[in-house]
C-alpha cells in the first residue's frame, strides 16, 4: 500500500470517527437528567448502557441514550453512572406528559 493510500485510510477513519450518530424519531425529545426529583412518578422501562469502546465526540453518547429510551417507549433518561454529557449507564423512564 502507498504512503498515499495509507494517508487516506486514516483520514477516512478519523473522520468516521467523529461523525454523530442520527437520533431515532423522538429521540430528540428525550429528557436526559441526573437528578432523582426529575423521575419521581414516572414508570422505569428499561437498563440504558452506553456501549464499550463508542467514542464520546459530538454528543455521541447522549445520542445513544436517547435512542435507547425511545426503544424501551420511554420519554425520560436517569443518567447512574457517568455524567449528562458523557453517560456511561441510567435508566429509561416513561413519565406523564407535562401538565396532566
């Protein structure tokens, strides 16, 4: 392989590298806290786990959080480990919606 070739293989990488990932429809709509008071009376739906190795550029990380609270039917994610820009772990919550 050239120098050339070689060169572009890593800039290819790199740039993969930082791209974000797409939110699923909804996803944007998730709430992400930290704060136990923000769940009170909602219904816990499901474990979130931010994958090993996934790199954290760009709010990839939140990104992944949201689309697995949107797979459990959740609208609200209690971040456990970790922190709001960077979660590791939390909890998929479905709360009532605002004002009902």
């Amino acid at each position: 392989m050239s120098r050339i070739q070689i060169l572009l293989c890593f800039c290819l990488a790199g740039i993969s590298a930082c791209t974000t990932f797409k939110l699923a429809p909804g996803a944007d709509q998730v709430r992400v806290t930290n704060l136990a008071a923000d769940v009170k009376g909602c219904t816990p739906v499901g474990n979130i786990k931010v994958p090993e190795g996934k790199v954290a550029l760009f709010g990839n990380q939140v990104n992944l959080v949201r689309n697995q609270t949107i797979g459990f039917g959740g609208n609200a994610a209690f971040v456990t480990e970790g922190t709001l820009r960077y979660p590791e772990t939390g909890i998929a919550y479905r709360c009532p919606a605002a004002g009902t």
